[in-house]
C-alpha cells in the first residue's frame, strides 16, 4: 500500500495515510477521534494539530486564516486541511481530541527516575538439614541481612503463611520484596514486581499498572465507583454512610470489591496475577478516602468541616479487604481538607516541581472544585460547591458524557453546529457542551449579561416552566428522536456553577493581594476540564480573562500524581511537604464572599475587584 | 460465731475456724481441696501444710512422725491434726491441693515492676472551628508529640476509625495508648488499659488479664481448646491442618473464636470491655502458634522438622479476627524448635532469671515433653514424644484429670488407699493416678523391673487381652459402677511414655558431658507436671534420683512466662535473648539413643551412663 506512516501523539498511534488523504481522515482511520464540526470544510478550527516531524502540504486558505504567521511557523494546522508528503509525526491536543477516544486515564507522562519504597532482592538460601533446623523465617532474614547489608526484622505475616512451601518449589533460590524494614512479598527469582495506583473519584475509578522496577505504565483501565448507586455526589454519599454504621461498611465493600476486580483485570491484561502488587498508591477526595478505610465522614459535612485524617496513610491492603500480595501496603497521599482531597494532593504533585517562580492557578473541576493558587511563597487552597450541573445534573437534556451526548457546541453565522459523542444522533447534552452552548449563546446575544434568555431570539420557546432555546429540533434533524433544548434554569444552574468556581479562584487572589493579571500559568485537571473549551470558559467569566497559551489542560494529573508517588520515594515526601506548607482557605468565612460571587454569577469577560465588576471590551 | 480468721495462701482465701476444728476441715468447708488421702487420721501425710501466722494447737504424734525436728520449727505440720488458737495464716503447698481446686492457671507469683509495652498518655486538645479545621489525627499527633514529648506518626486506623466520635464526646480529652511509635487506642481519661496473657495449649488454653498499669492480674479463666475434636495431640492436629487449607482455615477460625470467648468472659468479670485490651501475649506449642497466625504446619511434622518461624512475632490482633481494641497487638513470644515452641521459652523466661549458676534443668510434661539444661554457659534443649498416656489415653481405665478420677494412690501395708476428683465415685484414674498406681505396685512387688505384673499376686487377674491389676473392685466398692484396672499393656505405655522423658534429660546430659548428680534443681511445668508424685516419679526412673528438695513443681509456668512478657518490655527482651542461646538437639539424632531408651523404660531407681544402667538402692 502506497503511502506515509504518521504516528500520533502523545496517544502512540501509528496511521498509514494515502497521499492524497488528510491527517483527519487518517487519524479516524486509525481509530483516534479528532473533533470535527464542519465536517472537514476547514472553517471550524476544532481540527488543530501541531506538525513534529515529516513534510506536509502547504498550509491552506482556511489555514492562513485560523493560525497567525507564528503559530504556522510552529508547525500549527488543521488535520482536515493537511496531507503529509513523507512519514512523519503530529501531536493532537487534547482539546482536539473527541471525548470517547480521549485517554483519561492517562494523564500527563511521568519521567521520574524509579525509586519505588518496595525493592527486589535477590536471595540464595542454604537447603535445611536435621543439624540446621532453623526456621524458614529466621533463615531469610538472617540471608537477606547479611548478602545484601540490610537490617529487616519483619517479615509481613501473610507472605510468610505462604513461604514454607514456596521456598521448597523455588529451590530455596527467590526474590524477596523489601520495604522498608519489612519482607512485604517473595518471587520466583527473576520476577517482577507490580504496583498499582488508582484515582479513586466520586463516579469514576483509574486505575494504573505499574512495572515498580522500571516504572513503566504496563497497562490503564477505568470503571465507574459502584458506589453511585447511594447517592451520586459526595453530600448524598456522606449522608448515606451516615445513617449506620452499616451502610458505610456495604459502601466500603462496595468499593473494595471493585478496587479488587480493576486490578484484577489490569494485571490479566499483562498475564499477570494480583499477587503480584507488591505496593500500591490511592487518591480521592476525602469522602472517598475516608469510606475506602473505614473512617466515619460525618464530620465532613458540618461546620467546622475537620476530617479524621489528612497526613499520608500506610495500611495494609490486607487489612482493608484487598487481594493484593498479602504483604503490600496502600499509601494514601494526604488530604488538605474535608473537601480538598488526597486528589488534589496529587493534582499538585503531578504538575509543580517545587514552588513554581511564576503565579499558578490549579483547579480541578467536579461537582466540587478544588482550586489552589501557587508561588514562591507557598499555596492557597480552596474548594467551592460547584454542584452537579457540569455533570449533566439539573439540566434538562443534560446528560453524563456518553454516546449520543453533545459535547460540542458552536454557533457560526448563526447556524448551530455540533458533535456528539460516537458521531451519534444527539439525544442529550453533557458538560463540555452545556458550557459550549452557554458561552455561545451569550456571544451570539441570545443570552443577556445577566443570563436572561432573548424570548425574541426565533429558536426560543416558552417550554413548561421556563423559556428555552431549541439546540436540535426533531423537525430538522430526522435522526434526533426529540428536540434538545436548554432552558432559562439551565442558564441559572451553569451561572450558579461557574460562579462558584470564579469565586474561589477570587478569594484566593484577594487573600494573596494580587490581581487576575498576575496569575501566568492555570493548570486545568480532570476529566471535565481536559474536555471544556477554554475561550468559551472565559467567554461567560468562568475563568479570568487571559492570554489562550496560560491555560494549560493537563488530563487525570490526580491519576499522574498517584503513579509518581507509586514509584518514587521521593514523591511522596514531596506529596507531605506540599500539604504540610498549604494554606486552607474555608470560602464560607472569606468576608465579602456573596457579593463576589453575586458579581461572578454575570455572563462575559470581566475582571473582579473587592467584589466589583469591570467588563473586558 | 466463736472461732478465727484463717487467711490460706497463695489462694488468698479465708476460712473461718472452730475452736475445735482442724485446719483441714476448715480449708475444706472454705472450699478449698486438700488431698487427705486417709481421712483425717494422720498417716497418709499427704495434708502437708505450712504454718505461716498465728498460734496453733501443738504437734501431735502423727506429725512428729511425718516431719523433721527442722520442718515442724519451719511451721510444717498437717491440716488434719492442727487446730489454730488464734487468727492466722496458713501455706498450702500445691502438692496438697486436689486437682479441681489446684489454680492451674495461677503458676508463679509475678514480681517484676510493671513496663509494659503500650503506655497511656493524657491528651488535652483545642476543639476545632472553621479557622481551625486541623483533621482529628493530626490534632491528636500533634498534642501527644508536643505535650509529652514523643516522637509518634502513626494512629492505627482501626482505633482512627472510631475517633471522631470518642473525642467529641470525650470532650477534647482523652487517654491516648502509646506503643513504641503508634496510637493503638483510646480511651476516656482516666481509664485504665487491659492486656491479655494467653497460654494455648494443645488441650487446655489459661488466660489471664492483667491492669498492664499495675502489673496485677485481674481474672483467670481456662477452657478447653475447641480444636481437640480434630485430633487430640498435636501430630493428629497437624495430619488434620495439612489435608486442605480449608482445614488448616477451620482451625484457625476456632482457636480465634476460643480466644474471643476467652477474653470476652474475662472482661466480663471485670466489668470492663474486650475492647479495653490494649495489648497481649500468647504462647503456645509452634504447632498451636503456627495455626494460629495461619502458618502452614506441614514442615513441622517432617524431617528435618522445620518451622516457618521462630523468632517473636507482633501482629495485628484484628488480622487474626481478635476482637480486642482495634490497634492492640498480638505479640507470640519466640518458638525454639518445631516441637519446642514458645510456651517452653515462656516457662524459661518464669522460671530463669539469667542464667543461674547452679546446672539446672526444666520439663514440661505433655504429650510431647521439652526439657532443657541450664547452667551458666548456657541452654541445651530437647523434645521427646512422651505421648498421650499420662492424659489418660491408650490405658484402659484412663480418663482426663476430671470427676471421678482417681488422681493419687498409694499402698499402705498392702492396703489401697485413693482419691479421687470431687471425692465422687471412682469411674476412672487420670495421668498422676496412674503414675502412682505405677510406682507403688512396683514398690510393692506387683511389677518386676521390667514392669511385669506378678500373675500370682491376689489382685492380679486375667483380663480380655492382658493380665490386669484390680485397682477398685466394685464388689469391695459399692459405689463404683464397675471395677477399674491397670493392664500389663497399661503399664508397658507408661514404660515407654516415662522412658521417652528420662531420655531426653539424659541427653542433655551426655551433650554437656554431665552426669545426673551435677543436676542442682529441677523444674517441672505445666498441670500434670505440678499433681505428680516427685517421689512416685523417682521411684519408676522417670526422674533422675535426686534429693527431694532439688525439685520444684512451679505449676503453669508458661502462662507466667506469658504474663511477665504482657507486663514487662524487658522480659520480651530477655526471651528473645533465652531463645537465641539455646542450642536444640533433635533427639532422634543422638548416637545411642535407643540403647538408652531401652534402658530408661526400666522400672526402679537408677542412674544411666552411657547406655548403661546402675541401679541405686
């Protein structure tokens, strides 16, 4: 077959391109969703790519007129509108990345040198006789001891209920899996150990399969939290769990069987068994972290919110119900709060290497948004209700991101275009598109400042309650089953959301004394805010008005920063350090508070000052 | 009522006298069992108490005969002939007690000052509020560190999991149980911390739970041990462990559920919680130890006879499904070989303190006896499989130590004279009857040193298989249902039993290169070991032939040895140091060592040398 391989990155995918094809269609050929709105006509912009390596075709008309002479020169085009000439490379962004074809679970690459807390040592044992009856235990430690200059004097009970007839198969020959002080697993000699980090989320589990030795990613999975089933947000969890002791034990079942079942199937994807997860490392919000060990989560949620633990926790996975090596401990990063979670924790760990010189904004976007603000004198942490509605809650035809969502949305020359999720017949609308259609709809003055909807506006009806906007009439599109619309409520509940989320960057900058301006650098993490539209965010004052190239959409960094604390040591003191130097904002004592966020509930860019208001153009 | 206040010691008991009353009748109608072989006449001599005390009624004829002109001004006389005449104090040695009201779970008297292992603290802590939303732990951390000093990181997560409560009703104040650098539970303050000493026996388990505050020993209590209906001894235990793990599991499952049984029933005395154990030791046999902590046992039973581990173990008491606090600890004291485990280092650990200068040698008699030899180079220690006869088993009329037991015997100018167990009808004759019943037909001439029975004898008769000896005929007896016997077979397992025991000291023996003379002291441990006759043992050749008073019968030295372990830091220390100096020899690979068994299942007093016997006498 006739022409180039081009490999994408950073998926790792290689596609073969015809001559005369573009990258998009190679790139869908291969399997990797590139956004598409216009369907490959070179006027939506969704399509961007960056050239690495390889010689492409000149840059088109449509090209000319998405990119600026610099961003060209970078090598910036649109995948519909370039064919390649040789073999070569292309790097997707992700916010040109589809939603289903978007990796979640994988995050930003990690490149830490490996120095995992539990090491493999190989050990030779001299075979017992009737004058050398010592036993199994005492045999090994005294051998590790000595060959290796160690000083270990436990070995973990559970590995040794195994040992005796596991030394007599190996020939008294095996690898001894130290931590610290403590013989943790054993293996055949050479064997190698797995380790598994999991971002454990209010409606999502990642889970990640790590070689501890080199510290490579063998193999990424993710499932939904069974918990979801008694109460979808991290309130109605609490308020479950709170009602006996034993619904907090089913919830803590719950998800320790499916912790048990991920990993299960991580390690068949890499033939490997269970047994062979010597170490593992988990984060969550504290809600979750605190239903996973056991600990009581009523104190969360009243004043003054203290949760039972925030250091780093050691436990044994045994003791919590997980099939790990009998050994194996779980490390749970520390907490920073009863709302800002050990996933936050590794939001920060993932994406600072130290104190950063410059002014960063991290915010991790869900139905509770944890915003931390950072500089060379520390960080400001804060975290805000943002509720449901980004999840598709409380909004009409909202929807949580699944085939058939509309997950983005763009008014051009006052025609909608749109894409939904497997290119299927739009039958609802999930977060990124909720936030899309808000923002273009105020810019297409459909929405007023106030979020007030245009009841002159041709697409807008009188709907039961509320005034709405029709996305997709059935009439139009024969393949939607019924129209999709978005209501006056809606607009509210997105208003209510993203003011929250504005507020608590706001508190943070004013408790520091700096102004919008002074923040170069804002991290966005998590599922939600990889897929959001950056320009369409600041577009309704969701986010401070600044230049595109300070956004930076970084992916699951919580499942990132779990891995690097899997297999470094190093990290996870990092880990401590960061929470141990954090400044708690609580924004329900922050004076002035309602008046910012009364201001932050406005559509459009602007700045906020002392609870003011100052429209941008 | 006229009389005295008679206070008997070690049981600590009062008994209220007559006048005219003998001590005997006094002790017994206080409930306390003294052995009176002959009814109160005097000749029996087996009512030996000491006069601690107060005035008594002088000695009559009787006693000038039993004792010494040194012994009667030493205060020892016999309970049937001495009346008080004042309030007093009386000693009863534990060879004078019946076997239901021996203690057994008493042993030694502890005296080492109190340092245990967990320490409670006082913790004052500021209440939380919203400028002050420290998570609980951290709180607690940070005030122990600070107020007493410590340098502690880590709170159990089990005791975590019920703290968030406990301090707010405790209201910010509390006891903190400290172990080395953990919180391991919490309790209002003040509260006092228990711990628990288990002794777990292959038959029998004693508890004991002691205020680790003050070193004193709260309640005692003992119970069967529920595994012995999957095999009596430990060799049919470990056949039974090493069929599946599903068995091995079971057993495990029911020692667990004994213990909480155990521990739950002590508390209850106490009016305290089993979740105020803080912390516990037990020891046992390596085979109840290993299935106990779930360890395989197979290696045990094989050569070289290895076990998993020997070393002192401390674990989690949850894991193992102890329903102690949620923190407490498990600690095993160390084992010494596959058949001498940690309740042979506990009789060591009671009963040695350092290494003495004078040779001494312990025994615990079992199923399976450990015996070692201490002097001040050290320890040489051994096992003989003395087998189940002296519980009972393989005699025909054998029964354990319960109702109805003949339990002594002697012969008195031809006459039998016995008791039995609660002075009921005799219906069988346990371990130290039978013993007895050994020595005295010998020392009567019924049994040749062989340990033939003499067919002419007028009690002799034939039985189904072998010639018997009529102990209790039932038409002399009418009370007795039907007549009770020893066989030629009876004695020929006592033969065996008894030589398996002189073989093993004579080993140790002949590995230090000493005869028997050099032997200063003996310790005997455990229940049978404390209700035999020194006297009837020395006369079969059991016992070496010593003077009387090198002999020691301590009672259960294990459980002591487990306690001093529970209350004292420095005791673990010591066994750990008693176990690593022991030099075990496997007795079946001593040269010469069925020549001297051979010998050693000779009746009579003799000294053995070099496989050669020399009769004494």
């Amino acid at each position: 077959m006739e022409g180039y391989k081009i490999k994408f990155e950073p998926l790792g995918l290689t596609g073969h391109c015809r001559a005369d094809e573009s990258l998009l269609a190679c790139a869908q050929s291969a399997g990797i969703g590139i956004i598409s709105l216009c369907g490959g006509k070179g006027n939506c912009q969704s399509c961007k790519v960056q050239l690495v390596e390889g010689t492409f075709s000149k840059p088109t008309a449509q090209e000319l007129k998405a990119y600026s002479r610099q961003e060209i020169k970078e090598g910036w085009r649109l995948a519909c509108q370039t064919c390649p000439t040789s073999d070569g490379k292309v790097g997707i962004p992700s916010t040109s990345l589809t939603t289903t074809q978007r990796v979640q679970t994988e995050g930003q690459e990690i490149a830490v040198p490996p120095e995992p807390v539990v090491l493999p040592y190989q050990l030779k044992l001299k075979t017992p006789s009737l004058t050398d009856a010592q036993a199994d235990a005492d045999r090994v430690l005294k051998a590790i001891n000595h060959q290796h200059k160690l000083r270990c004097d436990n070995i973990d009970i559970g590995a040794l209920s195994q040992l005796a007839p596991q030394l007599r198969s190996w020939k008294w020959q095996c690898r001894a899996s130290v931590r610290e002080k403590e013989l943790v697993a054993f293996g055949p000699w050479p064997s190698r150990q797995l380790g598994l980090a999991v971002d454990l989320g209010t409606s999502k589990i990642s889970g990640y399969l790590v070689d501890l030795d080199s510290g490579q990613t063998l193999a990424v999975n993710g499932m939904s939290n069974p918990q979801i089933s008694y109460g979808e947000d991290i309130i109605s969890r609490i308020a479950y769990a709170t009602q006996s002791a034993a619904k907090a034990a089913q919830l803590q079942r719950l998800v320790v069987k499916a912790l048990n079942k991920l990993a299960s199937e991580l390690c068949t994807e890499v033939k490997a068994k269970v047994g062979d997860i010597v170490d593992s490392v988990l984060v969550g919000n504290t809600a979750m972290h605190h239903l996973l060990v056991g600990l009581p989560v009523k104190q969360l949620a009243v004043s003054p919110f203290v949760p039972t633990v925030s250091r780093a926790l050691d436990i044994k996975a045994s003791r919590l119900g997980l099939k790990f090596a009998p050994g194996a401990y779980l490390h749970l990063l520390p907490n920073i709060a009863a709302f800002v979670g050990a996933d936050h924790t590794a939001v920060l760990l993932a994406t600072l290497n130290g104190l950063p010189k410059e002014t960063t904004v991290a915010i991790d976007i869900g139905t509770n948004t944890e915003v931390s603000l950072i500089d060379q004198d520390g960080i400001t942490t804060t975290s805000c209700a943002s509720g449901p509605a980004f999840e598709g809650w409380h909004i009409k035809d909202g929807m949580r991101a699944a085939t058939g969502a509309i997950e983005r949305l763009r008014i051009v020359n006052n025609k909608i275009q749109y894409q939904t999720i497997d290119d299927a017949p739009a039958i609802g609308i999930c977060g990124s598109g909720i936030l899309d259609t808000v923002a273009q709809l105020y810019l297409a003055g459909a929405l007023g400042e106030g979020g007030k909807m245009d009841e002159k506006n041709r697409r807008v009806r009188r709907g039961e309650k509320h005034l709405e906007f029709v996305l997709v009439g059935n009439k139009e599109k024969k393949d939607v089953p019924r129209a999709i619309v978005i209501t006056q409520q809606d607009v509210r509940e997105i208003q209510l959301a993203k003011a929250a989320i504005r507020t608590g960057i706001q508190a943070l900058l004013e408790a520091n004394g700096y102004g919008e301006e002074k923040i170069k650098r804002v991290i966005i993490a998590g599922a939600f805010g990889t897929y959001i539209d950056v320009a369409n965010a600041m577009a309704i004052g969701m986010l401070p008005t600044l230049p595109p190239e300070r956004f930076q959409q970084v992916g699951n960094a919580a499942g990132t920063g779990a891995r690097l604390a899997l297999i470094s040591r190093a990290k996870r003191a990092a880990a401590q350090k960061i929470v141990s130097g954090i400044k708690y904002i609580e924004l329900a004592g922050v004076p002035g508070f309602s008046k910012t966020f009364m201001q932050a509930s406005y559509l459009g860019k602007y700045r906020l000052k002392q609870g003011k208001r100052e429209k941008i153009g």
